[in-house]
C-alpha cells in the first residue's frame, strides 16, 4: 500500500513539473478557436482573453508568409518571431470580438466559414495526395526512367559565318584557305548577330536543336574540319566543327524542379479526375437552361404562329 502511494506521488510530481515547465505537453485546447486540437509537445507563447496562441501557429503562419522554410524551427529571439506574434494577437482580439457580437451567428458569416472550410478541406486532401505521391523517391523514380528513354546521341560544337550570297561564302573560303582567322572573318562579316560577337560560336548543339538542313550539313563535317558553302532559309553558311561528343544527360538537381512541376500538376489532374468518376455531379442550373431551351424550341415547332 505504501509502496503504491509513493509511485502515485512520484508520478503526480512528475506530471506537475511538466506542467510548469515552458514546453509543457498540452493535450488538448478547448478554447473556442482550439477545437479540441491535441498540442501534445507544443508551447504557449501567448494568452489573449483565455485563449492560448501557440509556438506552431507562429511557426505557419511566418511559413506560410514565406518568412522562413516550411518546418523550420522558430524562436523568440529571432526578429520575424514577434512580427507574427503580433499579427496572431491582432486576429485573435477581432475574432474575440466578432464572438462577443455573436457575429457567428449571422447567415452571412456562417455562409463564409462554411466556404473557407471546404477550402480548407480539400487543400488538406490535395496535400495528403500528393505527400504520398510527390516525394523524393517518386521525383527520382520518374528522373532515372526519363533518363533510361532519352537517348540525346552525338552533340557537336561548331562556328559559322552566314553571309546572303554564295559569291561572298566563296571569297571568305578564299580568305580561309590563305590562313585568315575563321573567328575574326565572322565577327566583321557575318550576318547571324547571335553569334557574330562569339566568332560565330554556337555552343554544343544536337540534332534536333537547329536547322534540319544546317544540323544535316554541319554533322557531316569532322571535328577540326570545315564544310564548303551551303545554303538554308537564312543564307549562306561556312562550319567550322569544333568539337564533338555524347551528349551529356541532365543531372538530377537541375531536372528536380521542372519534374516536381510536372508530377504535382499530373497528380492533381489525376486526383480530380478519380473524383469526378466516383462521385455523382450533376449540372442541374446548366441543364434546367438545356430543358428550358428545349421546352421552348418544342413549343415553337408545335405552333409556329404562336397562336
């Protein structure tokens, strides 16, 4: 008996030392703006009117200010902290005070409290989706399978000089031939001004980047060689082949972000259309205007007089 008494106490004076410590466990806050919500581990950081406001709900709020990294840990001593606690103190007395006026009870607010919460609602699933969908093993699953399919081939790098007739190609052949530099003849004489100011370099280039007939032509010279004139929409070309290569694949960091884009827009897409099947949607505004049109249109052909 005395045995059980002392581990009751030592359990009682456990609990009330959590109490009063500042991250004290708070299991549930039935404020009127808690709900029941479970704070297991989080901190008070304010206390308006007998509602509390709590270390999390500065952490989202600045996070969803964007403020500072979704998660990330947020302490009084840091400047945005009290900024935020603030705008939370300010929201939490105007909300005090719309309950106080029973603003709760109007049609009109209960009508905009429904609405932000199926908002909220379907934010929340859209979330949980694509938490499950969208994540770093998925985004590197879909990279190595869009790395496994594209198959880039040879890239070359080449210069150019495009001039507008095929004599002035020939005199700048002739030029070349005599040892002119093939870089500062395309600085004054070419008419591609993307490339002029480079010597007429166009960087590594595949096959399907540029011009069918020029990528046909240009790929067909060796590396360190030079093509004769040839002609596309734009002119007349000489090309001189730098260098050639595989072309490299698209490392995983640089691809990150245009394949997250992508996969979180497919799996909403793909989320809403599952619904759509599932559930049951009816247009009834759209097709009470459609049996209407139809009524009237019967009725004119019935009595075209309208008499």
């Amino acid at each position: 008996m005395k045995r059980n008494y002392i581990l009751l106490l030592t359990l009682l004076l456990s609990v009330i030392s959590l109490s009063s410590c500042q991250d004290r466990l708070i299991m549930a806050d039935n404020s009127p703006f808690g709900q029941g919500v479970v704070r297991l581990g989080d901190t008070e950081v304010a206390s308006i009117d007998g509602t509390k406001i709590y270390l999390s709900d500065v952490e989202r709020m600045a996070a969803s200010h964007g403020l500072i990294e979704i998660e990330s840990p947020l302490t009084p001593g840091q400047p945005v902290f009290q900024k935020v606690l603030d705008e939370l103190i300010d929201q939490r007395l105007l909300a005090l005070d719309a309950l106080r006026r029973s603003l709760d009870q109007e049609d009109e607010t209960r009508r905009r409290l429904s609405v932000a919460r199926e908002r909220i609602l379907g934010n929340a699933l859209v979330e949980r989706h694509l938490r499950d969908k969208v994540n770093e093993t998925t985004i590197r699953r879909m990279y190595d399978e869009q790395a496994n399919l594209r198959d880039r081939g040879v890239e070359i790098q080449a210069r150019h000089i495009l001039v507008k007739t095929e004599e002035a190609a020939n005199l700048l052949v002739s030029k070349l031939a005599q040892g002119a530099n093939f870089e500062a003849l395309a600085k004054e004489f070419s008419e591609d001004e993307g490339s002029r100011a480079q010597g007429g370099d166009l960087g590594f280039f595949t096959r399907d980047m540029l011009n069918e007939i020029f990528t046909e032509k240009t790929f067909a010279v060796q590396k360190g060689e030079r093509s004769e004139p040839f002609e596309t929409e734009y002119g007349w070309h000489i090309v001189e082949v730098l260098n050639r290569r595989t072309a490299p694949q698209a490392n995983f960091e640089d691809m990150r972000s245009e394949i997250l884009n992508f996969m979180t827009y497919d799996e909403i897409q793909t989320l809403l259309k599952t619904l759509r099947v599932k559930g049951e949607v009816k247009l009834l505004f759209g097709q009470a205007i459609h049996e209407n049109q139809d009524d009237t249109e019967s009725s004119t052909t019935e009595n075209p007089n309208n008499e």
